[in-house]
C-alpha cells in the first residue's frame, strides 16, 4: 500500500453498509389501536393473540421500533387513560403510584421530598425536561433494561406491580418482574397497572446516584439506589435494600449478597469497606461503549460508600 | 394499512389529517403542515431538536405517534411569532448571536419561551435546566444563556 492511509473515518458514513443501516432506521408501518377505556384495551389484548406492544407516551418504544430493535405489527395506546391510569395515592403507608404517572408528575408531588427524595433525586436525571413531561414509570419499569432509571429506585423500595388482564389481576414484586434483559414475566394480553411500595417506616431514608457521560438526556453507566433503615440506635441496619441498573450482565437488580451482608452491621468505616467487597464480588459486568466492566465496578462500590453514608447522616439527625 | 382521521389543533387552527399509525408527530407537522421550524436531528430523543408544545407541555415530537394527538394542542415556533415575549426572545437571541448554525435555534427558542411564561427572573441554573434537553451542536451556549435571560427579564413590569 506504499504508506497510503485508508480513507478518513468521515468517508466511513458513505460506505454502502452504513447506507443500509440508515435505511432501517425508517420505522415499518404499524397498525395502531386506541381503545376506548382500560376493560376495551383488556379484551382486545385478550383477544388477539398477533403481536401486540402496549404504547403508552412512547419515549423508549419509538427510537426501539426504529432501530428494528422491536417489530410489533399491532400498538395498543393507552396513553389517553390518564383518569383510570395516573395517580399518586398514599394511604395506610403504603404508596400507589398509576402505570401512567409521568417523572414529571413525581417531581411535581409534595410525597417525594424527605425519606422519600432518592425519587426526585432520579426525577431530575431522568432524560431530560420534555422526554420527563410525558415518559411514564410504568412504560419504563416495562422497558427492563439497565437504560431504564426508575427500576433500580422502585426495587429498593420492594416495590409491587399490579398487572391486569381481562380475566382479573395479579401482583408481583419487581425483583421477580424482571427476568432478563428486556424480559419480563408480563404475559401478552396484560398491562402494568399501578405500582406499589410500603412507605419505608421508622428510621429510613433513600438516595440514589447516577453516573453517565453527562447530566441530562444521557442513559446511566451506573445508577444505585439504598433504601436504608437503621435500629433504634441509628447504627445498626434493620434493613439495607441495594439496586443496581446491572448486577448480572445488563440486568437491573437488588445486589442480594450485600444487602444480607448489611443486615444486622453497625454502620462504619470498616463495614462500608467489607460491604463493597461483597458488592464486588457479586457484580458479574459486562463492557460496552459506555463504559467497561472493571470501571462500573469500581463506581458501583463507590456509589455504594456514598450512598450509606449519605443515608445514615440522614438518619442520625446529621450527628 | 389504512389511515385514520384524527384532528390536532396546531398553533390555534382545527386540522382534520389522515395518517398512518408510524406516523409521528413530527412526521406530520413537517410534511402534512409544512412547518419546518420543527427541526429532526437524532430522531432518538437523545437532541430535542424537534421540541414542540403538546397542551402546553414542552415534548420531543420525534417520540410521540400523531395518533396520540388527536384533539390535543400542539404550538410550533410558527405560532408563536406574534406573540410579544417570543418577539422579545428573538430579539435577544438575534442581539447576542445566539444562533450560529441556527439548527437548534427553533428548538432554544420554544423551550426559552416556556421558561419565560413561568419566570422573569430564572437563575442561570434555571436556564440551563430549561434548554437542558437540546443540544446545541454549535456549542454556542453562553450567548444562548444570556439571551434566554435578558429575554425573561424583559418580561418584568
């Protein structure tokens, strides 16, 4: 080749695989179905068994349907059922939030601040202010992905789904919802109702930490959620729920070793250094553009530290 | 595949439209409508180029199918060019050359409009927050910050 340098990596955009590549991003036509209200959604799902993908704002499934990621030939839109299907409820301590609640509505609801605030905490790094206006908790627990911020914060709190079909409904916690990468345990002709969780009692709080390339309109390398809730002496764990948007290859889950590990430990120095030996040994990551392996490691364990710490001032009344 | 009518109301005016359920928002708005200040960058949602209002709510219009708009409001920059605190935002941006490539311009200008409707006199962290969803690829940034807010304080009486 005499020295001679093969094109520029601007000349790559015109080779003829990129071509093909930017042709499938124009997204295959879709039949759309808008039901009249939830039962009329219900008994079409019931009753065909095509493939149908429930749409609700659309901000996950549209760039997914044109990268040919997903291929549904028929869309049911839910979007208009906002009086069945978006609410923030508390009652008895326990909190229901509707499928269809947007981010925005959480950051707009007096609920979150306090012991709760780890959910404005990942409100305001979700997306970005107009994908936070319409992008809905339930179209994002449904997503189950690592890209998805609200599953690691929702599986610290032990959250519950409550799925409904046309022949009744169910309730599962999410650590048992999501059964892989974009796999979940919804059967076709169900939709995400409602999402439930205990408001956490006696000495809690919650945090959560996000880390990616930038602030906003960015999907995470790392996000970690704690749901922490210590013993009367403000010390000692009573409980210690750890989410991660990866513990096992690229799906969201409770780091299970570390939060048993935590059960019980007086909250230090040396306990937090044992714990992100634990979570490190428990964290199986894979590497990808965003990040490799090794480094979310090495950030999870640090967010981890952070996030106890964070907690537990906030218990002991900043002692 | 057969199209359906839905009817939008885009910037004041009742628009009966047949469209397919692919077609988005912006599909419709660019091709249907012609109104081509509704700009697509990465079609992702990952740039907020195509930022429009639905029912008042600053929303990517690459990320939401027509269908889900029908008899919603839907406001483009175009319908927004009488009105006197775009005037003065424009103005600003115009003063400041806060436009370079100006791609990202209708965009800015539609988010900074909705900032100043709710505040006069928004911090530079406010700012930001507010244009946080659109990428300026010119990085032209501070002069668009200094607009944004002269263009606020300019609503003060």
């Amino acid at each position: 080749m005499d020295g001679i340098e093969p094109p520029a990596s601007g000349m790559k955009f015109f080779n003829s695989e990129s071509l093909i590549s930017f042709q499938t991003v124009v997204m295959s036509t879709v039949e759309l179905y808008s039901p009249t209200d939830l039962n009329d959604a219900l008994r079409f799902m019931e009753h065909d068994g095509r493939n149908v993908t429930v749409v609700a704002s659309g901000t996950d499934l549209l760039p997914r349907m044109r990268r040919k990621q997903i291929s549904p030939s028929i869309l049911v839109d839910i979007s208009s059922f906002k009086e069945d299907l978006r609410y923030i409820r508390q009652s008895d301590g326990t909190i229901r939030l509707g499928a269809l609640t947007t981010v925005a509505d959480l950051l707009e609801s007096p609920m979150f601040h306090g012991r709760l605030s780890m959910i404005r905490e990942a409100g305001k790094l979700f997306g970005a202010p107009q994908v936070r206006n319409v992008a809905t908790i339930g179209g994002n627990i449904c997503s189950a992905s690592s890209s998805e911020d609200l599953i690691p914060v929702f599986m610290a709190l032990d959250a519950r789904l409550k799925l409904v079909s046309a022949r009744g409904e169910r309730s599962v916690p999410l650590k048992d919802f999501i059964v892989g990468k974009r796999a979940t345990d919804m059967k076709p002709s169900e939709i995400l109702a409602e999402v439930e969780f205990s408001l956490p009692g006696g000495h809690s709080w919650t945090a959560y930490e996000k880390l990616g390339r930038r602030n906003m309109l960015i999907i995470a390398i790392v996000n970690e959620a704690l749901s922490l809730t210590l013993e009367e002496d403000l010390r000692t764990v009573r409980s210690a729920k750890v989410a991660l948007n990866r513990v096992s290859g690229k799906i969201p889950a409770l780091a299970a070793r570390t939060n048993d590990f935590l059960e019980g430990k007086m909250v230090t120095e040396e306990t937090i250094a044992q714990a992100q030996k634990v979570l490190a040994s428990e964290l199986s990551l894979t590497s990808d553009f965003r990040g490799s392996g090794a480094y979310r490691k090495e950030i999870a364990q640090v967010y981890l530290k952070r996030l106890l710490e964070r907690c537990s001032w906030q218990i002991g009344g900043h002692s | 595949m057969n199209k359906r009518g839905i009817t939008i109301n885009v910037n004041g005016t009742e628009h009966p439209l047949q469209v397919d359920g692919s077609d988005r928002l912006i599909d419709v708005l660019r091709d249907q409508l012609s109104l081509k200040s509704v700009k697509e960058g990465c079609s992702t949602g990952d740039c907020g180029i195509c930022a429009v209002l639905v029912d008042g709510k600053l929303v990517n219009s690459c990320l939401m199918l027509a269908a889900q708009c029908d008899g919603r409001r839907v406001t483009t920059l175009e319908g927004l060019l009488e009105d006197p605190t775009m005037k003065r935002m424009q103005g600003r941006f115009i003063a400041n050359n806060a436009a370079q490539c100006g791609f990202c311009t209708p965009a800015m200008l539609i988010a900074s409009w909705d900032l100043a409707r709710h505040s006069t006199e928004p911090s530079n962290e406010e700012i930001k927050l507010a244009i946080s969803g659109i990428l300026c690829r010119c990085t032209g940034y501070y002069q668009i910050v200094d607009s944004v807010r002269e263009g606020c304080e300019g609503g003060r009486r």
